[in-house]
C-alpha cells in the first residue's frame, strides 16, 4: 500500500537518494517501547474498548498535532538490575518480542518508566498486589522529579516498595522506522489494562491533550480529516476494534514480527510503502 503524508519534505527526498545511491548510510534505529493502555469503554454504545492517547504538541518537528499512544526510547538506567521484577522472565519475553533476556528486560522497563512520564499511569505495585493510586500527591512528585532526572525509576521505585508488573504487559506489534528518516525507533508495542484506582493525567510537554478513545471512533476520525494519526496507530487501532473488548485483546498475545515501511521517489514525489499483510486502514 502506498501512502502519501502530509509531514514529507525535500530534505527526506534527498535522504532517500543519498541513502539509495550509497551516500549517506541508514541511522541505527534506537530500541523504543511503546504502550496501549486500555479500559472498558464509557457511555453509549455499551461494550467495547477505549485506549488512552495523547495528542503531539503543535510545536514538534515530527507529525505535529498526531495522536499517540505512552513510549519512547529505551535509557541506558531501564537495565537497571536494583529495578524489580513481577511476572515471566525477561527470557521468555525476549523469546515473544526477539531480543536477548538484557535487551527484553530494559524495553519493558522503559515501557512502564516512559508510561508513567508521559500519562501517569503506574504499570507497577507492591507485593502484595495491589496498586498505588492516582491522587497520591507525592506520586506526582515523583513522577515530575523522575522526568526531570532528578530520581531514577530504579530509586523511585525501591523508595515505595514497588516492582515493574511485567505481567500486565501484552506483547503486540513491532515497528521500525524507514530507513531515511534521520532518527529511528525499533518499537515494540505493549497492551495493557489500566491498573484500578488509577487516571491518565498529561503531561503538557508530552502531549497538548489527552484522550481515551475508542478505536473504531478514532480511525474514523483520522478518514475525515479530523484526527492525524501514524500508520503504526491507526494499524493498532484497527486490530483493537476487531478485538471487541479488553479481556479479548489482552488475551491475544503474538509473536512480534518486524514491520518496516519503506519510502520510495516516484514522479518528484515521496510515498511510504506499508506491507499489505500489515492492513493498513487509512
């Protein structure tokens, strides 16, 4: 499927012929984690499922206004040993999402660390089970002096007795970004339920809004021009609503095959070429 989207310039046209005519090598695409928190939906109609997202600020270079899901880039602190631990093995995942039991272990600490940075919500808890809650003002604290770098999630999270809950974490999809844009992510893509007693809370310098959304009603508004959306969203997006509701969904864990969109020169114009199989719905 050929795409054509609204942020290409004349500097990624001659990224793509440097890069074709053997000029300019690929960057390296940095490991990155990305979550799709869920809750049942609201309203009317009944049933069904909302996933959080949270719009880009106007002002960023890339695909400003766009609605995403929590991630970002793994940190060299997510492998962090002193950072606990609850569910399958960093073995198994790296088994589920192809990386080494080091590799698997830090994507999903930067999964619930960039979770709770850019939403609020804490894909951790205590021994016990349990969870924190939201409107614990000291965790909103903490969550701005863990974005700020002024605590480590590691320090954070031994403070309050808690350990990452890499069991609520449903491993779904894997994205890398084409080879001329200048910055790449190797992103795996997580769902997980909203742990109870908790709220999305933005973050203004991560998302101008935030947004619980169902994903037949956010796909529909990305046809009629009133929603941007990445194609690894949308793609998402159209894979939640086949699912019908959360219990579904997260119960559909699958073996992470790598989907790498290409960008292609035809006529002066750049397309991005997105695998069939993948069923792109935009």
């Amino acid at each position: 499927m050929r795409v054509q989207l609204d942020w290409f310039d004349e500097r990624l046209s001659e990224r793509i012929t440097a890069i074709a005519a053997g000029r300019l090598a690929p960057s390296v695409p940095r490991d990155a984690a990305t979550v799709m928190v869920l809750r049942p939906a609201q309203g009317e109609p009944a049933g069904g499922v909302e996933v959080l997202m949270l719009r880009r600020p106007a002002a960023m270079a890339f695909a400003p206004g766009a609605y995403v899901f929590p991630g970002g880039s793994v940190d060299a602190a997510d492998g962090d040993p002193l950072i606990g631990w609850a569910g399958p093995g960093p073995e198994e995942f790296g088994q589920w999402i192809g990386a080494s039991p080091g590799e698997a272990r830090a994507l999903i600490c930067a999964a619930v660390r960039e979770t709770f940075e850019e939403s609020g919500v804490l894909l951790a808890g205590r021994p016990d089970g349990t969870f924190p809650g939201s409107g614990d003002a000291s965790l909103a604290e903490d969550r701005a002096q863990l974005a700020a770098g002024r605590v480590s999630f590691a320090e954070l999270l031994c403070r309050r007795g808690l350990v990452v809950r890499a069991d609520l974490l449903t491993c779904w999809t894997r994205w890398i970004t084409p080879e001329a844009e200048p910055r790449r992510f190797d992103a795996r893509f997580f769902a997980a339920a909203l742990p109870p007693g908790q709220r999305a809370v933005g973050d203004h310098a991560e998302a101008e809004q935030i947004a619980w959304l169902r994903p037949a009603a956010a796909i529909g508004a990305a046809k009629s021009g009133e929603m941007l959306l990445l194609p690894p969203t949308a793609t998402t997006l159209r894979e939640f609503a086949a699912c019908g509701d959360v219990a579904a969904i997260l119960a559909s864990r699958r073996a992470m095959v790598p989907v790498e969109p290409r960008f292609v020169l035809e006529d002066g114009e750049t397309w991005l070429l997105i695998p069939d199989e993948v069923g792109y719905p935009l």
